[in-house]
C-alpha cells in the first residue's frame, strides 16, 4: 500500500469548520465581483468559453448518476474532509452522492511525487485513460501526455461517455443511433462523465487552507475544466494556484457555484457546442440576476 503522507498545509480554523460539517455548500461571503470592461452578459460568455475543456467541439460531459469518491494516500481526517466537500457541492447542483461503500468514479491520489504516480499509472492502465470504444468522447493522446508531464500542484484527467439522452445506455464508436425526431435543437447523445483521476503533488501545493484545496478539487471533480484555462479576470476558485502571490486562502465563490448550476441545469442534449455554451451562459446570468436567499 502506498504510504501515507502529510500535506504542508496551514490549516485555518475558520475555514476548516465549515467544509466537513455544513448543511449546504454556501459560497464565499464577499464573492459577488464586478468585472470591470465589460458587460456581465459578455463577462459570463467569456467564462463559459474559456473554462470548458471538451474533445472535438462535443458538448460539455456531465454526471448522469451518482458520484462516489475515494481519496487514497491522505490520513483519514483529510480524506473524509475531501470526500465530504466534493459530496457536499456535488448536492447543491443536484448529483446524488454514493452510498457507504460504493465504487468510487473520482479518484484523488496524493503523493510527493506526482510526475512519477502520473507515468506509472498512465503506463499501466492505459485503457482506463483512453478507452478504445470512446476516443471520439476524450481528449486524446496529446492531452494524456500533457497529464502526464504537468508541473502542476494538482492534475486532473476525466473520461467521459458518449451515452444516448433518452435512455443513458452507453454508446461506442460505430454504433447506429436511432434518430428520435427531426428536429435540430437536440441531439440525440449527451457525454456522461465515467470517471476522473485527480492527482495531489504535496510538494508543489506548499502552505494552503486545506478547505480551498477542497474547494478546488470540487471544481475539478464535478465540471470538465480546462487545465489550461486563463481564469485570472474571472472570482472564480480556479485562481487558486494562477501564480505565486494567489490567495491560498480564497475560498469557492458565488461565481463558481452559479455556473455548476448553470451547468447541471443545462441538458447536454443540445444541437452543438455553440448552442449548449449559449444555454450555459443565460442560466448563469439568470443564476446570478436571482433574489439571494435570506439568511
């Protein structure tokens, strides 16, 4: 078994509180950003097509079922603390979380040498990362090499699923598709999200709030997020490690959690890409224009 490590993390009492005992995965306090330059419609557009990372112009992949977490290589406090986190946000958009015991189809594994962890198991799973029977639904080889060779404190690498929308039921390369109407506005296949890897480099996190860490693993559990994204204009969590001087105590924003909703709340059935972003984009503002519920 892989040995245990101990993140070098600064552990802010504040924070630490909330994120494994909360009722509800409430947003940073002062979240609520004016993005100066431009209109909040353009800014919202902007983010949508910045921050989604989907293979050949597909619509985004989500979640059709339940999601079960497993964190390997953290003592047993922080891991349950993650696992609760991610369960936690993973609610508040509507994803049931999984029962004791399940399977789990988010993997977080945390090591001191991440680089290492990353080409050993690219190396011997490789059909795990790149499925035969659903190349045309992941990102590819050049991207699993740019997994594999990141500096980042954290990586992530999502398969996805190429599943028709009516029923869910799984489809492959090649397979014929029945044709449910003759309209253009939906089609007839969404991307379910089968399974993610995120791999925690103790060494490159430095001092953190392991609440943000949290926070930030949520994001990249729940959303097909661009590792190469440029989200520095944007109060979103994915700043977290943008550069040197981030605000390693920063916390998941009003921002993030309206376009999650917005996501979740977006069938994946649209006619293309463009149409779905443009769907995203509206129920985010509309998320955003919404009463905040009394406290």
């Amino acid at each position: 078994m892989m040995r245990k490590i101990a993140f070098a993390v600064a552990l802010v009492s504040g924070l630490m509180a909330s994120p494994a005992i909360a009722q509800t995965a409430q947003p940073e306090a002062d979240s609520k950003v004016i993005i100066t330059g431009r209109t909040p419609e353009d800014a919202v557009r902007d983010f949508v097509a910045e921050v989604g990372a989907a293979p050949n112009d597909a619509n985004l992949a989500r979640w059709g079922d339940t999601v079960c977490v497993g964190v390997y290589n953290l003592t047993p406090q922080y891991a349950q603390d993650l696992i609760d986190r991610v369960s936690l946000v993973g609610a508040a958009v509507g994803i049931e979380p999984g029962e004791p015991g399940c399977k789990p189809n988010v993997l977080i594994m945390a090591d001191q040498n991440s680089d290492e962890l990353a080409a050993r198991l690219v190396q011997d799973h490789l059909r795990k990362f790149l499925p035969p029977a659903t190349d045309d639904a992941n990102l590819g080889r050049a991207a699993l090499e740019k997994f594999k060779t990141s500096d980042a404190p954290v990586r992530w690498w999502q398969v996805s699923q190429t599943v028709l929308a009516d029923t869910g039921e799984a489809v492959a390369r090649g397979d014929t598709v029945r044709v449910r109407g003759s309209g253009r506005l939906r089609s007839n296949v969404r991307q379910d999200i089968s399974h993610i890897l995120i791999i925690l480099d103790a060494n490159r996190i430095g001092k953190i709030s392991f609440a943000s860490l949290s926070d930030y693993v949520a994001m990249m559990a729940l959303a097909q997020i661009d590792a190469d994204a440029d989200t520095r204009e944007f109060p979103t969590i994915l700043n977290l490690f943008a550069s040197e001087t981030s605000n390693r105590t920063m916390r998941m924003t009003q921002w993030d959690l309206d376009y999650l909703t917005a996501l979740y709340e977006t069938p994946g059935d649209a006619a293309n890409s463009g149409r779905e972003a443009n769907h995203i984009a509206r129920k985010m503002l509309q998320e955003q224009q919404s009463p905040a519920p009394a406290q």
